[in-house]
C-alpha cells in the first residue's frame, strides 16, 4: 500500500478514526492495534514478507535483553553479532545475493576458470533496508549503554512496524520513537491539524511536481541515445527535483501522518539544495540514514580521531556502503565513491571561507546532479553514455519527451516556486507557517488550493509509474 493510492486513501481515515475512538487510552491496547494496522499495510504488498519482519523484530528485542544482561563484554559482542548477522543477512540474501554471486563468477571467469550460474528469481521485500536498520539501531544502542532495553515486546513490535516510517524511513532511533510507545497519548488539535497540512504538503510535491518531473525523466532514460543535447542536461536536472521532492514528500507524509496519530518522527530533510558544502549537504539530505552510517560505522572506525588518511578511508568506507545500501549494482558504488571523494577533496576548498554562497551552492548541487547519472540510470554504459551526451543543443526536441509546452512550462513555474519556498525558509520566514497562522477563512481557501491543486494538475495517467523511488531500497 502507497500513500498515494486509493487504498491508503480508504485505510487511513479508517484507522484515524478507530484510533481515536477505541484505542488511544491504553497503550497495549492501542500498540497491538498500531502492529495490526501496521502489518495490513505491509502485507498488502505479500503478506509472506512480514515473517521477515516478525523475525527482525523478535531477534533484536531477544539480543537486546541478553546484551544489557551480559556482565563481560566478550558476551556482549557475541550477541550484538547475532543481531548484526540475522539482519544483515536476511539483507544480504534478498537484496544482495545474486549481485555477489554473478561478481564472483566473473571474477574467476578473468583468470580462465568456468563457472556456469543461474540467477535466482529473488523478490526484493519493499523497505527491507529501513527496518533492518532501524532494529540494529535498538541494539547497537543498548551496546553502546545509550539505551535499556524495553520488557514491553508489543511496544517493540509497535516501534519496528509502525507503518507511516515503515516502508520508506525515516529511520527512527528506539531512544527517540520507541518511548513513545510507552506514553498514554491524547488527542490535539494543532497536532492533527499541522499532520494533516503536512501530508497535503507531501502529496502535493510527489503527485503534482515529482510524478510530472519523472514523465520527462523516464522519457529520457528510457530513450538516452536519442535524447542527445539540451534534453539530456535537463533530464538529469529535473531528476534532481524528482529525487528530492519524491523522497522528502514521502518523509513528509509519514512524518504529517504519525502526527495525526500523536507521535513524533524525526527530520529527514533540511532543505539540502542550498548546502554550501558537501558535509552541510549530507548534514541536510536522508537525515536519518546519513547520521546512521556516521554513528554506527563511522564513528566505530575511528571518525577523524586519527590520521588524515585514516579518516579519508572512513569517509570513502562509509560512501561506498552507502552507495550499496541503495542497490545492488556497481552504478550504486560508483556512486556513493563519487560522492565520498567530493567530499574528501572538495570540501578543503569550500570550507577555506565564507564568500561566494551561491556559487558554493551552485558548484555544490552540480557535481551531486552529475552523480546522479550513476543513480538513475540503469547500466554503468548507460550513466557513462549519458554524461558525454550533455550539451546545449538538440534544443527541438524538448518538448518530445512526455511533456507538451504547456505541461513544460508549467512544471518549471512550480520549480521556480518551490526554490523560493526553501529561500524563504532558509532566511527563517517560512511561508507555509506565515499562512497557517492567518484568520480561518484564509487558511480553508489555502487548503481547498492545495487540495484542488493535486486533484487537477497532479501527474495522472495510464502506464504512469507513480511509485516512490525509494521503495526499491
């Protein structure tokens, strides 16, 4: 299930109102409902990959009992490995196996050895990589004495499945999610009105602005040794946005969409498109998993604490599983390395002063759109032969990719908007707040545009893959 379908449309109201009605005053009652709800929503997609959640689950809160319970901590690292290896290795097997498999063939393939392989037909579990993380989290925080493990497993069911985070992040720390799963909570006003407006504010960035950014986008990649020239440059350009926009409307409907519910999610982004480095860049961009990797691996490799050398490895170690966490592919890798060496090499220049902002953030946001090219494309010869198609020319065919003059126009009118919102907003004016905080009338007009908006210039159609981009992760 999607947050932009029908059938999530049908579900949330559904919940919303059970919820409120019936289960919010008794936090078991209304844990074990959250874990119902939760596992519907999940096991619409195939109701068999919840026992890999099930799994997950009762492993890490088994593992972590047993790690605050060991006196030496030679038992404590053999039960944290425990952890680490049942997730990784249900991570492992259905999102990387085929992908190491077919390497090692062709590595001994190169020194004349003939290995015969079949590919197995392995269905990739949606959100496999954000709830595996987020229960590692629980315990690699109770190793760490950051965190005592909860005696409530229903809570602990709760906080693994909670469905508004559970497909596509943010990844919640337990110290921060999971306690409240323990609070009584009641039902607010401003707190449901401001998840409501932020969901409205979700769909809008995905169905309106992303969804129509990636019919270009797919027209492009799908077609990339015709779309030689100027269609090339902007279809990368725009697949900057959809990225963006695609995923922080997600964070930002689950984010609105726990709020309706009581709970609090963390921050996924910050407006990342006006860094003026590449360390503010990732201090600003998927939130959660970049401070993930630097507590949980960078940090335990020693951070910056030693040499120079040692700390560009850390960097370029943490890139480069970063990069594999996004899929299993050397386009992935090559990715992340790319952006591990833009920030080990050129982040020494662009932190030396203060002057030239925006050509910080232009040079910046250029070479994270370059990169792109590894990210989006399918094939290694496709993301290469996309780079050394880009040019100013071939300007006729514009307009032959998905969408007509007018559709064109209008999308790069909307970009234009969104810009000056994260302006604004940088310069601590948020214009959505300034709204909101208008009499009524002003504010029910503001969302009847909102809503009218996404029903009539939202991307629609037949053959229209409408998908979050980072269900595939």
């Amino acid at each position: 299930m999607v947050f932009n379908s029908i059938e999530f449309a049908i579900f949330f109201p559904l919940v919303f109102l059970l919820y409120w009605l019936f289960f919010h005053k008794q936090t078991k009652l209304r844990n074990l409902f959250l874990i119902l709800v939760s596992y519907f929503f999940y096991g619409v997609w195939d109701w068999r990959f919840l026992i890999l959640i099930f799994i997950s689950s009762l492993g890490d809160y088994l593992f972590g009992k047993q790690i605050f319970k060991s006196e030496s901590d030679k038992k404590k690292k053999v039960y944290l490995a425990f952890s680490i290896c049942l997730n990784l290795g249900i991570l492992g097997f259905f999102k990387y196996f085929n992908f190491f498999a077919e390497n090692f063939v062709d590595i001994f393939t190169l020194f004349g050895k003939e290995f015969s392989y079949e590919s197995i037909n392995i269905i990739l579990p949606v959100g496999i990589s954000f709830y595996t993380f987020q229960t590692m989290s629980y315990t690699f925080d109770i190793y760490y004495n950051r965190l005592k493990p909860t005696n409530d497993p229903i809570a602990f069911f709760a906080f693994v499945s909670f469905f508004p985070q559970l497909v596509a992040g943010p990844i919640e720390r337990a110290k921060n999610l999971l306690p409240q799963f323990h609070n009584v909570i009641s039902p607010k006003y401003t707190k449901i009105r401001s998840g409501l407006i932020t969901i409205a504010m979700g769909l809008f960035l995905k169905i309106v602005i992303a969804d129509r950014l990636g019919i270009f986008v797919d027209e492009v990649f799908g077609n990339i040794e015709d779309a030689n020239g100027l269609p090339i440059l902007v279809g990368i350009i725009f697949f900057s946005f959809q990225l963006y926009l695609d995923f922080s409307a997600y964070s930002q409907i689950a984010i609105g969409t726990a709020s309706t519910l009581g709970f609090d999610l963390s921050e996924n982004f910050r407006r990342p498109y006006l860094s003026k480095s590449f360390s503010d860049f990732w201090s600003r961009w998927h939130i959660s998993l970049s401070t993930w990797f630097r507590d949980y691996l960078y940090i335990p490799l020693g951070g910056n604490r030693k040499s120079q050398i040692h700390t560009m490895r850390n960097v370029m170690i943490v890139f480069i599983l970063s990069g594999l966490w996004h899929g299993a592919s050397w386009n992935f890798i090559i990715w992340g390395g790319l952006n591990g060496l833009f920030l080990i090499i050129l982040d020494r220049f662009l932190t030396k002063t203060n002057k030239y902002p925006f050509l910080k953030t232009l040079f910046v946001i250029t070479c994270w759109t370059v990169s792109l090219f590894f990210f989006r494309a399918k094939t290694l010869g496709e993301s290469v032969q996309g780079l050394f198609s880009l040019g100013f020319f071939n300007q006729a065919n514009l307009y032959n990719f998905g969408l007509n003059a007018f559709e064109f126009k209008f999308v790069i009118c909307l970009l234009i908007g969104l810009v000056i919102m994260e302006i604004s907003t940088e310069k601590k004016f948020d214009i959505l707040t300034w709204i909101t905080s208008k009499p009524r009338i002003i504010r029910y007009i503001f969302y009847l545009f909102i809503a009218v908006s996404i029903l009539l210039f939202g991307a629609y159609g037949v053959g229209h893959d409408s998908k979050f981009i980072y269900f595939q992760f």
